[in-house]
C-alpha cells in the first residue's frame, strides 16, 4: 500500500488560512493599557490596584483572608484584611510580600501575592502560602475583588444580569460592567491547581442507582456576588473562595412546611393517613404523586423519606418556569428512577439539594413509582429541612510546601453576554498563556475547569467530561481530554489512577466515582487506550512504567480481543463511544474493533513486547476487509450493512497520530466519508455549500436523499434502539446521527491527509457550527443535532464537553499546531 503524498499547497495554504484567524483572534480591536499601581504605604500595608490608564478598574481593600485550623478544628485562627509589608516590582508585574507569626498555632506563615499583566487584556494573580512549622494545617482562602465604582450590573456565564449570591453553574466566571461599558471577569486556575472540586452530588448505592447530594458540601460558594442586600449598601464585590466545605449535618436547621395540596400522576389510587401516603398503582408509565416543593434560590436542603412497597421508588426534581415543567434540577437528587424497598420494613431514603440560582422558578417534586404494573408503594414522613449549614476549612498547607491559588481577571469593552461567554473561556486560556485558534482556546479553558481535586480528603486529580456527567470520570473521557495536553502532572496522574482500577485478570475499569465504588470493567477499548497513554507518557516524559501492570495489561488484551491469534479482533462491546449494545456471544461483526486490535498490537510492540510485525499486519488487513468495494464504505457492523459511521474511521486516525502510517488506502478513507451526509446548512457559515454538521451514524440509502435515521426495521442496537429510536424518535440527537466534534473532526483530519480536497472547508465548519450553531451556546457541547426544528430541543445536559480538547492533537496531526503552543511543553522542554 502506498504511503500517503501529502499535497503541500493544499496543507499549506490551509495552515496560512488559519493561522491568520488565529492572530486576528488574538489582535486586540480596542486601545487598553492595562497596568497595575501599587497602593498604600508601609505603616497601612501595601495592596495593588488595577487600572486601565488612569483610569481605576479594582479598588481592593485587602488582597484576602485566610481562615486557618489545626487538624480536629479545635482551634482557628482568622487572617483578615491582609496586605504586603514590602513590594517590588512596576506596572506590568507586582509582588507583596509578608512575614507574619500566628500565635494562636505558635507558628510562622510567609505569604506572596504577585499581580502579572498578560496582555492586553488579562492579568493574573496568584497567592502563594508557605509554613515552616505544623505538620498539618487546614485552610480557607477568600479574595474579594472590589468595582472602583458602582457597577452597571454583574454577569456570570450562565446569566446577563445575575442578581448576586453564589454562582454555580457550568463554567464558573463572573464580571461586571461599569460606567465606561468596560467588562471586568474575574477567573480562575483548575481545581487541582487551586485545590477545589466542583462536585456536589455522589452516587447512590447500588440499590437505588442516580445521584444524591452529599451531606459535606466542598466549594458551594467558590465563586459568588454580593448579595441584593448588600450591593443596596453598597458593598459591591465578586469574591472567590477556596478550601470551605459545608457541613449540613452541623449548623442549624429547619423543617419546611409541604404543601397540602398535590396531583396525581398516572393511573393510581392514592390514600393519606397521617403522615403516610398509601399508592395503590396500576400500570402506566409513571405513577405518583406531585406537588411545589418549598424550595427557593441559592439554599441548601435535605429531602428525605421512609418507604415500604413492592415497587421501586421514583424520585424526581424539576424546575417549573410559568406552570411549565422545563429541566431537572441539578446539584443533588437526580435519576432516582429504581430506589429499591421492601415490601416488610421500612427503608429510608435521605439527599442534600443544592438549588443555585434558578431564576426564582418552582421546582415540582414527584415520588412515586415507573415500574408500569400492578404495586402497592407507601411512602412516610416526607420531610423537607433548610440548612444553615455549619462552614468548616478543608484544604490543606502542609508544612514545608508551598500551595498556591491563582485567578485571572479581564478586561474588556462590554459588547453583550455572549461575547463574555466567549471571553470566559478564550481569556483563561490566555492567562495559563496558552496559544492557539478561537475553538483551541475555548476547548483548553474547558478542559482546565473540568479538572478538579477527586474529594475533600483526596487532592489526586481528576476530571470529568461535563457538569451533567460530574462526579464520574470516565476512562476514555478522561484518556482524550488529558492526552491532548502535555501536563506532565496531569497525564501521569490521571493515567496512574487509571491503573489502580486493574482487575485481577488485568483489564482497566471504565469510571471511576468519589465517595462510592465501580466494579465496571469490560472488554472495550478503555486497556488498549491506557497502554496507548502509557506510551505516550514514556515518549513525552520518559516516564517509568509499572512493568507488572503493563504485563497484565498486553495479557489481557492479547487474550482477551485475539485468543486465536487469527488476527480477528472479537469482543462483547464496541471499542468505539457507541456503546449502547453488548453482544453474547462476543462478535467480530464491528469495523472499529477490528483496527483498534491493530492500533493496540503495534502499541505493545513500542512497549516492548514480542509481537511479530506479520502479525500486526495480519490485524490490519482484517480491518481493510471491512472496506466494502460495492458500497464503497468500511462496514460499521457486517450484519447491518448499509450503516456507516464516522468512528470507523478512528483506528486509521490513531495510526496516523501514534505512528505516522496509515492502514487504509487513500480510496477507502475519501469513498467513505464521502457517503457522510453534510447537513445543517447555514449561510454564514465558513462555506455555505457544505453543511456545518454530519451525523455519527446513519444509514446509507440508494434515494436522492441518500441516507436515513435508524429505523425499528433496520436497528443495529438491538432492544436499545428499536426503544429509542423507532418511528423517527430521536432522529438526529445522540447515536441516531447526533454530531459529535471530536469524532468528526478526527474523520476529517483522516480524509486531509489522505488527501480529500473538502477535508479544509469542512473542519472550519465544525468549528464554526460548535461555537455559532446555536448562538445562544457557544462552547463545547456533547453533541449537536443533525435534525431540529429549534434550538430548544437541544439537550441542556450536552453543554460543555470536555473530550473535544482532542482536536488538539488533530491539529498537530494536520500541521495546524506545533507542541510549543501548549505552555507545558515549554515547561518540560
């Protein structure tokens, strides 16, 4: 097979094309001069404060406080109203500096503050602490950051005009506008950078699947505006706080009164008796009652209940905007749909709700039962309370190590609440001086704010593909996001942690969840991808492998994918993210699996081990065999013919990223992507005569048309599928042809360098689609809908993804990037 001839003014004048947008993302359209003046002298203190100009932005009356505790919190020690005692420096970069003793742990704490001017537009601060003489010592940190003037309003990611309080939301910024209409945002550095987690909820137990709120809140509040009450008074203020958990089993509490009055949800009985209601259910889909729930913005609760039946119990939260029941209520009890009971004694059912800002909208609350047959449920003592929760210190500064917390603020004229969503993300990428296009920006930022501490007694790293999907990490979410970056701490201690989940027979887990366990592993691709990222790990940082758990690993996947050694890759489950079908016995129907076989033999052979080179190409040629010549597309599953998807295209980009050599031939990749529909037309697109989307997985089809959604007579997901996606549900959304970017775009890279003349103009359409298609969510998403009538059939639960990062590593493997536009490349080069 002939290697690929890349056509170097094709390559090359899409490298300029880009680039150019790169540097007129980066040019600045407005004239700022943005400084930093030092304030105070030596008998008050010294702070900084910051200008644009002569012109005061930030007028700081202290750079923070800090809240310190020995170990059991017996004792405490509050550091207020901190300044510098000495400072060096000039407009561009400032650091404070003091030396303070606290008599109250008869110990010596030395603390830098260093402001540094970025660009133009972003400024960095960053907080180092340091104690020479106490084993352990817990700590809270918050810095107010205070308008030199009144502001005109305060915005946060989620909200033009966010009235104050805690803001917890999918990204967490804030800003304000002042009277010039200049935009002041305020970010900050990744959670296990800052030691915070984001995570409120945990997993329920196997009896009752979902999520709960937990009982120890970490960082509620790490981000929040002053209050109405207090902007009345005039005490204007974003504040950021790290290191504070709230204990809603201490503090104060009440119970709130339930209302009298509720519904009934499907073909029920119901009957009360003091506090218990007795649900006599007959089949339907949804049986229950509902009602109000007393809940209101920026609280915190506990809802809790007693239960007895031969039904599990369904519990659900939603919010209601004008009597319309619109989204499920985040931040604690979500997807209890099985809470199993028995039908003898009484079992309890206990969770904390967070509810953030929600606009002032109600929030209904349904218990009941979706079993769909004849039961008897009865619930007791439905009690809601209302904390005053008690805050207690919970990070930690060890003796003899510095620990640092770094924000960004920005600066920039206000043009509307879109562009600052914009500049949330393109701005924090900034300041960690990162380099790289609009979407590289954006996707770095995200990755960066979806990378947090695991829990409050465990700092390891750890990352999570969006908010929806939070606390869980998944293996490959994890493997495409991190991988794309060259942080050395990073890869290798996520990959590490990976490696702790090996089983007995050496396969790696799928997910790992704080505060409760997984016992999920399985023959997908999650091993071959964590021997993948071992090797890279040794290429980029010459990292020392485990060699014992390497070992289990090749046994593994050699015996587990080929334990003929024929070459032919067999497995219960895709080796791709279509993953919503096991098959019994194992198949070797699937293309993708095939060429991951292929991809993992050649990675065990880098990692040291015997594998013979015929071998390997055995593997490839059976990944080459599922190129149909007559349809002209490799076949995503051999018993459905006519599907096509673009993840069968992902094994031959692993090669050319990992190796540098294709498996398919330049006429297979172009015949089949060019059987992908482009759809989603838009005029002001990048090109108008594509579409900006393609579909993951579809049907092709001999009409005009040209291809179909999955069908209940044409069904490759077996019970799953002919569910969800029969009679035209779902078309266009998830695995019945949702677009997903890092899989398509991938594709695309594929097609560039095997030489397909549309590969340029489509990935600069899929990433205009990702930040424009729906004007309204301009940031990574999940997927986007191939087939829609509005924007809001959109899923809210899609919004922020976390794998797209990977395009980095496409760019790089099309030439559009370099490694040293990632700042931890420099630092380990």
């Amino acid at each position: 097979m002939k290697q690929i001839l890349s056509n170097r003014s094709f390559i090359g004048n899409f490298i300029i094309l880009f680039f150019s947008i790169i540097l007129l993302n980066a040019a600045s359209l407005f004239a700022q001069n943005i400084q930093l003046k030092v304030l105070g002298d030596t008998t008050s203190g010294f702070r900084v404060g910051l200008y644009d100009g002569n012109k005061m932005l930030l007028n700081n009356t202290e750079e923070f406080s800090l809240l310190v505790a020995n170990a059991d919190l017996s004792e405490k020690a509050l550091l207020t109203n901190w300044k510098g005692a000495k400072w060096t420096g000039n407009d561009s970069i400032v650091t404070l500096s003091r030396e303070s003793y606290v008599p109250e742990f008869d110990v010596n704490l030395t603390v830098h503050v260093t402001y540094k001017v970025i660009n133009n537009h972003v400024v960095s601060k960053t907080i180092s602490l340091f104690q020479p003489g106490m084993p352990s010592m817990y700590y809270s940190l918050k810095e107010k950051f205070i308008p030199a003037e009144k502001p005109k309003k305060y915005i946060s990611f989620e909200h033009d005009n966010f009235p104050g309080g805690f803001v917890h939301e999918m990204y967490p910024a804030a800003g304000f506008v002042n009277k010039e209409n200049q935009v002041i945002g305020f970010l900050m550095d990744a959670g296990y950078k800052n030691q915070y987690t984001r995570t409120t909820r945990r997993r329920f137990n196997g009896r009752g699947g979902g999520f709960v709120g937990m009982r120890k809140l970490p960082d509620p509040e790490l981000l929040s505006v002053a209050t109405i009450a207090e902007q009345s008074a005039n005490q204007d203020y974003i504040k950021q706080t790290f290191g504070e958990l709230f204990n809603l089993d201490a503090g104060t509490n009440k119970v709130i009164k339930l209302p009298d009055v509720y519904q009934k949800r499907g073909n029920l009985k119901v009957t009360k008796a003091g506090s218990i209601f007795t649900m006599d259910c007959k089949p339907s889909a949804q049986a229950g009652i509902e009602m109000i729930a007393p809940f209101k913005d920026q609280r915190y609760y506990t809802l809790s209940f007693l239960c007895k039946g031969n039904a599990p119990v369904a519990l659900k939260l939603f919010r209601v905007k004008n009597g319309k029941k619109t989204v499920e209520l985040e931040n604690g009890v979500k997807y209890i749909d099985n809470f199993q009971n028995n039908e003898q004694k009484w079992t309890l059912f206990k969770g904390s709700v967070m509810v953030p800002y929600i606009e002032r909208d109600s929030v209904s609350l349904f218990i009941g039962t979706q079993a769909n047959k004849v039961c008897q449920l009865q619930i007791k003592d439905l009690q809601i309370t209302e904390h005053q929760p008690q805050h207690e210190p919970y990070n930690i500064l060890p003796m003899g190590e510095k620990v640092e917390k770094t924000s960004y603020i920005f600066v920039e004229p206000w043009k509307d609440h879109r562009e600052f969503v914009l500049s949330a993300q393109t701005r924090l990428a900034e300041g960690k001086e990162f380099k790289g296009s609009q979407i590289e920006k954006m996707l770095y930022a995200n990755l960066n704010m979806l990378t947090w501490i695991t829990a409050i007694n465990d700092f390891k790293p750890f990352n999570v593909p969006n908010m929806n999907y939070s606390p869980d990490m998944y293996n490959r979410d994890s493997f495409f996001s991190i991988v794309a970056t060259y942080n050395k701490e990073l890869n290798l201690g996520i990959w590490d942690q990976w490696s702790k989940t090996q089983t007995p027979k050496g396969g790696i887990g799928t997910i790992i969840t704080p505060y409760m366990g997984s016992v999920e592993a399985k023959d997908n691709e999650a091993t071959i991808e964590w021997l993948i990222w071992a090797m890279m790990n040794k290429r980029r940082f010459n990292a020392e492998l485990p060699a014992d758990k390497i070992k289990k690993a090749v046994d593994y996947v050699l015996n587990e994918f080929d334990a003929g050694k024929d070459g032919k890759c067999r497995s219960h489950f895709s080796m791709s993210q279509v993953d919503i079908i096991d098959y019994q016995p194992k198949t070797d129907r699937l293309a993708v699996n095939q060429g991951m076989l292929a991809i993992a033999l050649r990675t065990i052979k880098e990692l040291g081990f015997p594998i013979e080179e015929a071998y390997i190409q055995k593997a490839e040629q059976e990944y080459r065999k599922f190129y149909d010549p007559q349809r002209k597309h490799l076949l995503f599953d051999r018993n459905y013919p006519d599907i096509i998807s673009l993840t069968d295209l992902e094994p031959e980009f692993f090669s050319l990223w990992l190796f540098n050599r294709p498996m398919l031939t330049d006429e297979m990749v172009i015949n089949h992507i060019e059987q992908i529909p482009i759809l989603n037309k838009v005029t002001n697109s990048p090109h108008p005569e594509y579409g900006t989307t393609a579909p993951i997985c579809v049907r092709v089809t001999p009409d005009p048309k040209g291809y179909a959604y999955l069908s209940a007579d044409y069904q490759p997901f077996a019970e799953f599928g002919a569910t969800n996606y029969a009679n035209g549900q779902s078309d266009g959304f998830y695995y019945n042809g949702g677009s997903w970017l890092r899989a398509e775009y991938c594709a695309y890279v594929t097609g560039l360098k095997h030489g397909w003349k549309k590969a340029p103009a489509l990935m600069e359409n899929r990433v205009w689609a990702e930040i424009n298609l729906n004007p309204e969510w301009p940031y990574s998403k999940e997927f986007i809908p191939t087939k829609w009538t509005t924007t809001d059939s959109w899923w809210p639960s899609t919004r922020g993804l976390c794998w797209n990062v990977f395009i980095l590593m496409a760019n790089e493997v099309a030439g559009l990037r370099s490694p040293d536009m990632d700042p931890d490349y420099v630092k380990h080069h």
